[in-house]
C-alpha cells in the first residue's frame, strides 16, 4: 500500500502539497496539568511566564473529557493506540480516574486494537492498591528519582522542603513487589553530574534494569544557565562514564539513550523523539482537552486544538503542527557537516531554543552528545551487527 493509503493527504499552508500528514502516534496526557504535590528545586513547570493555566491553581481532567478523550483517539488510533500520563503529577487525578480509563477504553476499543498505557510519577502516592491497578492492566511506569539519599533530596522534595528519598524507594520496592514493569528516570544535575560510577552502581543494587537520564538546563532571561544546570562538557564526561560501566552489562541492563543509538544504528527509529528527524510523533493533551505538540511548548501561540471541538484528523492537519515539527530541520550549518547528525538530527529542540530562545542554534548540549557518540558508535554498531548477522549453517 502507498503512503496515500495509510495516511490522509495535507495541502495546507506551509507544507508541500500532497505530502501525507504525519500520524500522531502516542498521546502524552497531562490530567493534572503541571500541578504537583512536590516542589523540586529545578521543576521547569515552577513560575513559567509561558504557562496558559497559570491563573488556575487546581486543574482536574472532567470524566466528559477522559471519555471523549478515548472516544476520539482509539478509532484515529487503531490498531495500535498508545496513551502516556505525566504532570505534574498525574497520580493526583487519583486512583478511579484511571480506573474509569480502563473502563473507556474496554468500551471504545475494537477487536483486534492494541491499547498500551504509561505513567511518569514521582511515586509519592502509590501504595498497595495502586501497584495492584497497575500489574492487572499491564501498565508501564516511569518513576523519578535522582540516585541515593543525599543526591536526590537535594533538588526533590515536598512542600514542606522535606526530602522524598524514602518515599521513593518505597514505591520501588511497591513496583517489583507487584511484578510492576517499570523503569526509573534520573534527573542529571549538578548533584549527582559527577557520579555516573555512583549512581549505576546505586540503581544496579536496587534491582532496577532500565533507566533514563535526563540532563538538566534551564536557563535565566539573559540565556543563562541556571545554578543546578549542567555544563555540555560535565553531561559529556558523565555520559561516557557511564557507558564504561554499562557496556560489561549491556545484554542485561537497559540504558535508554544507549539503546536509542543501537536503534538508529541498526537503521530503526529510535523510542526517544529527540533523536528523531522531525518532532511530531506526539502531542499533548492538557486537563481540558487542549492540545500542543510537545510538553515543553504548551504555550498559547503553539495551541493546536481542542479535543472536544476538534477531531484528531483536523488536529494533525493543523499547520502550526508542521511549523514545529520542522523546527528541527533547521539545520545549524555545524550540523551539516557534522558524522553524527543522522543519528542525533540536530538534538531537542528545547535545549536548541533555551539559551537565546533561537531554533537555528546548536543544541545546548551538542559537545556532550559528540563526546558520546564518538565512544560508543564504534562498540554499539559491532554489537548491531552481531545481533542481525545470519545463524552459522549446518
């Protein structure tokens, strides 16, 4: 089948005519906006000028909404419809929010459809009956916490500035008491920048074997960094670090960005968006249905829609969904000439736009992403050549 059977055709303003619109592949939905029941030293969420709900200080997704919400997207969607909740801290929508999920979802799907569901939560609130909801619907969770005790209460913690370490672990324990599937995200900040030996050894003896760093920058008014960001060349050497302690383990530990280069390498698309050619694989959804392109620009002038007003094929046509996705096709004249770029594709383009508010700049952290491609590219692809390489006959 051509690509004009599988997707609808677009010839609005800004993009080729009879180009095959982009389908919107996952949702990651936001059913308590950026509310949150911790104040973390580096939220990007806290005090945002740019924040269209800035006024509101409570922030709920109605039941109409949840049920239009599925109602719409699993038809768009089918056969395979992939729904990812964050925050904030979306827990705080509570436990029979997602229940009546689940319950949509069964009402709305059709034979045949594949449903995955995800969570990114701090994992302050989970207990019992949580982990149980969980493993009965197969739910995968991501789960945030930035390494041991001391580095993580640092930047993490509740309102009352007392630390969430314990809680945390906890909750880890919750998860792979109940069979849970999860993975832990880890924020890389100042705090624990230099101690990539440290940490893995740290999540290693937790039992976890999947993990995603996240590098930490965010910038002041004048472009620039913040007392907790990192340096490009700090990432650099952390992520290098790390990759010396992961390679002995590389058959059972799962590094998101490791993986995601092999995928690349290998000639597949990457899980990760950053490492894509264009940035529109997803969108989000804000508690009243209101839809941007990506979670670090819901911003008024990126608004795409509203799923109560508008079908997801109107949404995906709009061209202001074009107009970001192509932010970062605008190649920085280094990336041209650059080994790496049909890996990385020029980077995200939040750490591209953050310092100077710039999209033709290079991303914040390119030297640190030059330093690991040039050590791991090498290994990465002789261990993709040896996982497709044909079984010896006879």
């Amino acid at each position: 089948m051509s690509s004009a059977g599988l997707f609808p055709l677009y010839s609005g303003a800004g993009v080729t005519p009879g180009a095959p619109v982009p389908r919107i592949t996952s949702l990651l939905i936001k059913p308590a906006s950026a509310v949150c029941n911790l104040d973390c030293e580096y939220c990007f969420y806290l005090d945002r000028e740019a924040d269209p709900y800035k006024e509101l200080p409570a922030r709920r997704m109605t039941e109409d909404t949840l049920e239009r919400l599925v109602k719409s997207y699993l038809p768009y969607s089918y056969p395979q419809s992939s729904f990812i909740f964050q925050g904030g801290e979306p827990t705080l929508a509570g436990l029979e929010f997602f229940k009546r999920l689940v319950e949509f979802q069964k009402q709305y799907g059709r034979n045949g459809q594949q449903v995955s569901n995800a969570l990114q939560t701090n994992g302050t609130l989970l207990d019992e009956h949580w982990c149980q909801f969980l493993r009965e619907y197969n739910w995968f969770v991501g789960l945030s916490l930035d390494g041991p005790e001391a580095v993580n209460d640092l930047y993490r913690y509740n309102k009352q500035r007392h630390g969430t370490w314990r809680r945390v672990v906890a909750s880890v324990e919750l998860l792979q008491k109940h069979r849970v599937e999860f993975n832990i995200l880890c924020v890389v900040s100042r705090a624990n920048v230099e101690k990539a030996g440290e940490l893995y050894r740290f999540f290693k003896g937790l039992g976890v074997n999947n993990i995603q760093f996240i590098p930490l920058a965010e910038f002041d008014s004048s472009g620039n960094p913040l007392p907790f960001a990192l340096s490009p060349e700090q990432y650099g050497r952390f992520l290098v670090e790390l990759f010396n302690q992961w390679w002995p383990d590389r058959r059972t530990m799962h590094i998101r960005l490791f993986d995601n280069i092999a995928e690349s390498l290998a000639g597949l698309k990457p899980t990760t968006c950053t490492m894509h050619e264009t940035c529109d694989s997803y969108v989000v959804v804000e508690y009243n249905g209101d839809v941007f392109p990506c979670d670090f620009f819901v911003e008024k002038p990126w608004k795409l829609g509203n799923i109560v007003a508008d079908s997801w094929s109107e949404i995906a046509r709009r061209p202001r969904r074009f107009e970001f996705a192509s932010k970062k096709t605008l190649a920085h004249p280094d990336c041209q000439a650059c080994d790496y770029q049909s890996i990385c594709h020029g980077g995200c383009p939040k750490f591209r736009a953050g310092p100077q508010h710039r999209f033709t700049d290079l991303d914040y952290f390119c030297i640190a992403y030059k330093m690991i491609f040039a050590r791991a590219t090498d290994p990465l692809r002789g261990e993709v050549a040896r996982a497709i390489a044909p079984a010896p006959k006879g």
